[in-house]
C-alpha cells in the first residue's frame, strides 16, 4: 500500500483538490494518506472534510493526520507540498507594506520581485529541514513541490538535496484554452496541438496548431491587435508581451506585469489603467479567502456528503503513472540539464516530462526563440542569486538578487535596493535565518 504525505494540509481547499483527485483513482487501490501541518485546527479541518469524501466516494484512502514530522514523513512514497511559510499575516504583509515605504509597488509578489525573493529565503530553510528528514525516513520519495516561489524553491531542492524533486504548475494546462477564450475562438477549444516550455510562469507557447496541422498563431497575433476580439479588454499584459516578443507567456497578467520593467513605473502611471494591472492583488486574494473559508467552513465540516469532482492538478496522475508504469505526459520543472539549451544548466526550467516508474523524465527542447530565452534569462538571474543567499547566508547575495530584478531596478537606486533589503531583513526577524 503506498504512502502520500501531504505537507502544508492546512491548506484545505488544496489539499481537498489533490488528495480528492487520489480518490477519485481507482488503479491506486488501497493507499495510505497522512496529512502533516504545524497548525492544529486547520490540520483537523482538512482531515475532516476528506474523510467525509472519501466515505461519499467511496474511496479506498486510509487517512490519518499528524503534527509529528517523523511519523508525517516515515515510509511515505510521494510527498506533497503546499507549505506558506509566514502565512499572509505577517509575513505576506511584510512583504507589501515595506516595500510601498519606497514606491515600490507590486501584485503578487509570491514568484519573483523583492516579495518573491523574501518568501524564498523563509521557505526554503524549512524545505531543508524537510529533506534532511526525508533522506533519513523515506529517501526514495518523489517530492512534488507546489509552492512557490516555484523555480527558486523546487530549483534549490535538486541542487542541493538527494531528494527526487519536480515543481508543479496548473498554469501550463490553462494557457492554450484560456488564449483561445480570451480572443473569441473558443472552438478550437481542447483541439489544438501545443508546445510549451520555458521557465515557471514564464514559459513560452511555442506552437499552437489546429488538429489539421493549421498555424493558428496568424489569426491570434490578428485578433490581439484587434480590440473588437477582446471585448473585455482581459489579460492585456500578456497579449503585450505577445506582441513585442512574439510569443505568448504561459502564466497570468497580474503575474507578468511585475516580472518585467515595463507595466507596474511610477514615471507612468497611466500604464496601470491602460493594462488593467491590479495593485497590491495578492493581499486582497488573501482577505477574500480567508473570509470566504471562514463563512464555509462550518457547512464543510457539518456534510457528510461532500462529493469532488476531478481536477487539472497534476499530482494524482503523477502518482498513478509512478504505480502502474502507464507513461503520462505532464509539464515540470526541473533542472536544466541541456534540455533547454540556450538557459543556463543550473536554472530550473518548465519542459515537457514523461512520467513513469522511474518518476519524472524531462523531455529534451533545444533552443528557444533568442528572445524569448533573453527574458527568461532576466528572471532566472533573480532566482539564481536568491538560491545564492539561501545556500551561503550572505546578505550580499540578497542585495545581488534584489540588484538584479527587473522590476525593482526599474524603479529604486542600489543604495534604495540596499536598504530595502536590510528593513525587510529586520521586518521578518527570526521568520528569516541570520544572514552575515
């Protein structure tokens, strides 16, 4: 019977989509869940609201919870992690309010940025800890990372630990779909022929074909320019970008607008109008979720019926590909060992993968487009230099990170990069090791 642990339970909601995919797989027979948070009370939320899905359907999972690390981790086969170290209170806080001191403004600030920088180097001493953990308790588990920041964290892990470890995205499943629904073409809608890789949240829809062999990126490029085909006026940054750089990018506008220099400038501040960038979104997602639960929560618990329906997520058909020897496709992001060619080998990049017995098997690409690996190249800089920090505790590689983001260049000086650095330093107190 195999073991999933699921890290970071706490998170209800995507716990209950991940482990109520499981379920809802019948080829994994009986197997074995143990739910692993630091927070009691939601811990017991989620085992709650599971089990009580796991009787609706029927299912086959044996779940239990824990707050014991050992026992979380003992003889697990796959571990799922959903960790937010410092939550959105503080440390999300944190990462909003010092900034705006200085004028830097952001949306999301979980991937790159000062924000994504700062929520790197708190998390990734804690996903350490766990690998030291899982090296002694289950060394043969396949760690699937779905927090983020994405390529920073799941980037230092296959670096610097033994652990098996691939980053997981729902961003790639979307793109083409949400693409074609954006500028009205909604039937070539899950019958199109796609290719995509780049960096998390920042890879490129490399190709997109009708089901003929048909080109469609002609009629997209013509209706992004059209503002007849996107009456709504949604993802502008993205379509932008498109058309600048030639290709479409795989995660959101809210998310691209402040991975680059050019949307989120206090010099311009129209451009926050004109490309319908939402300031300070992360938080207010935060307070609407947080609220949204609490009105929830007392029904969840109460039903006893609770019924799920299968999910986009890529864990459970990870898993089932991992058990059965049935090869799977998926996107996932790995370390960059000569499959995207022209990106630096220690960076951690999103390519097709092809999952079987033997786990995650990243799928060789080549060169990308020189523009597109040029951009890339600007957000992986920041990862790169934030691993740095983390690995050495050197706050010169904080200042280098920060020193290096395209955003945050666009808009401080370095001594301002600086001394943002070391408030936001002091602001985290012991969320944060002890940098020198």
């Amino acid at each position: 019977m195999i073991k999933i642990t699921f890290v970071g339970a706490g998170s209800t909601v995507f716990a209950r989509n991940v482990i109520g995919d499981c379920i809802l797989t019948p080829e994994l027979g009986d197997f074995e869940v143990c739910l692993f948070d630091i927070d009691p009370k939601r811990l017991d939320d989620s085992y709650q609201i599971l089990t009580n899905i796991n009787a609706t359907a029927q299912g086959k999972a044996h779940i239990h919870q824990t707050l014991d690390k050992e026992e979380a981790f003992r003889g697990a086969d796959f571990v799922v992690n959903a960790i937010q170290v410092g939550l959105y209170d503080p440390c999300t806080i944190t990462d909003f309010e010092v900034p705006k001191k200085y004028g830097l403004r952001q949306t999301i600030a979980d991937t790159l940025g000062i924000g994504g920088i700062f929520r790197a180097l708190r998390t990734i001493p804690v996903m350490k800890a766990y690998a030291d953990d899982m090296e002694r308790l289950c060394p043969n588990a396949i760690f699937l990372n779905y927090t983020n920041p994405m390529a920073m964290l799941s980037g230092y892990m296959q670096r610097f630990t033994n652990i098996r470890t691939v980053g997981l995205c729902h961003s790639v499943q979307a793109c083409a779909n949400g693409l074609l629904d954006t500028l009205g073409m909604e039937e070539y809608k899950d019958k199109t022929r796609w290719e995509i890789a780049g960096i998390n949240h920042q890879a490129w829809l490399l190709k997109i074909e009708d089901l003929a062999g048909n080109d469609l990126y002609p009629e997209i490029k013509r209706r992004a320019s059209d503002p007849a085909y996107n009456t709504e006026g949604k993802d502008l940054v993205r379509l932008e970008l498109m058309k600048h750089f030639g290709y479409y990018i795989t995660e959101s506008s809210e998310h691209n607008a402040e991975y680059g220099p050019y949307f989120i400038k206090d010099k311009y501040p129209e451009l926050i109008d004109r490309f319908k960038i939402p300031l300070d979104e992360y938080p207010r997602r935060c307070v609407n979720q947080i609220n949204g639960w609490n009105e929830m929560r007392e029904s969840l618990l109460h039903d006893s019926h609770i019924e799920h329906k299968k999910t986009h997520e890529f864990a459970s058909y990870i898993i089932q590909a991992v058990i059965d020897d049935k090869p799977y496709r998926i996107h996932g992001n790995v370390l960059n060992t000569g499959l995207i060619t022209n990106l630096p080998q220690n960076a951690c990049v999103e390519v097709p993968c092809l999952v079987d017995r033997n786990g995650i098997n990243p799928c060789y690409v080549g060169d990308l487009p020189e523009q597109c690996a040029a951009l890339n190249r600007t957000n992986i800089n920041v990862q790169l230099l934030t691993i740095k920090a983390a690995e050495t505790l050197k706050k010169e590689y904080i200042y280098m990170a920060a020193m290096l983001d395209p955003h945050t260049t666009s808009e401080l000086s370095i001594d301002d990069i600086r001394s943002l650095c070391d408030d936001l330093i002091e602001a985290h107190g012991d969320w944060l090791p002890k940098y020198h």
